[in-house]
C-alpha cells in the first residue's frame, strides 16, 4: 500500500537570523523568522509526512507555543517524524521539494541539501529531489520579503 503526502510552509526574511534551508546554513544578510531555526524546506517535507499519515501538520506535533521547539533544529523534527513513519510500518519511497526563493540562488546548496535530509531519513540520496525557483518578483517571495518550500512524500508499507 502507498501513501502520498504533500507539506508546504513559508517563513519571512529578517535580520539577526541564520538562513538554514534542508538543515544547511546559507551565506545570506537574512535568516528566516520562527520559533524554531525556520527551516522551511524540512518542515515542508515533516508537513508531508505527518500528511500521509493522516497525523495532522507540523504544529500539531511541533507547537511553536512550546518553549521546547524555541530555536530547534528542523533535522531533529524531521527526526522524531519519520519515527512515526517507521512507527506505522512504512518506509520513504521519494520525496520531490522545491525552494522558492528569489534570493539567494539555491543550485550550490542543493546536494548538501539532499545529503543531508537522506542521511536524516536514512534513505538513498537519489529518493529525494530538492529543485528551487525563483517567483519572477511576484508576491512575497518575488519581493525578497520571505521563502516558501513545498515538498510531496511517497511512503509504502514495509514489507520486511
């Protein structure tokens, strides 16, 4: 049996904050504002999880009125969530993300970004596909003013 999920999550630019995309810093003059460290891209893909589960969102699971997750590191969420994924017998078939951020430009970042998120999950690299667009200086993103990421999970059910 197959389960798809699919995560989405955005976050505003501002000063005094470290940019971590896929539990990566990036060089950038503005970091993403959160309770957490504001990881958009793996909390789109945690969203994405818990989705195909049917086990709700991020906030549900990770509140940000919790002071626990204040300044948490997302790889360690996305940690605690695919223990539910193996919890309920399934394992990562793929996950497919896309950035959109019009600034920095994403394409150096990418495979240590995939490297990263496969070692988390414990799944082959080429399982996960990390793209990133820019929004034509359209709406928020396109405006510089914050960066969005939505990821689309397939799980299926372990049969070992």
């Amino acid at each position: 049996m197959y389960r798809i999920g699919q995560g989405f999550d955005i976050h505003k630019l501002t000063g005094g904050r470290k940019l971590i995309l896929g539990g990566i810093e990036i060089p950038y003059e503005r970091g993403l504002y959160g309770h957490s460290d504001a990881d958009a891209l793996t909390h789109a893909i945690i969203d994405a999880l818990f989705g195909a589960l049917a086990l709700g969102d991020i906030g549900i699971h990770f509140p940000d009125t919790d002071p626990e997750y204040k300044d948490a590191d997302s790889l360690e969420l996305l940690k605690e969530a695919y223990e539910e994924v193996k919890y309920y017998n399934y394992v990562i078939n793929n996950i497919d993300c896309t950035i959109f951020a019009q600034e920095p430009k994403m394409k150096p970042y990418i495979p240590l970004m995939r490297f990263k998120l496969a070692d988390v999950l414990d799944i082959d690299e080429k399982r996960i596909s990390v793209k990133a667009k820019t929004m034509e200086e359209q709406d928020s993103v396109g405006q510089k003013r914050s960066i969005s990421a939505q990821a689309i999970v397939m799980l299926k059910k372990d049969t070992d």
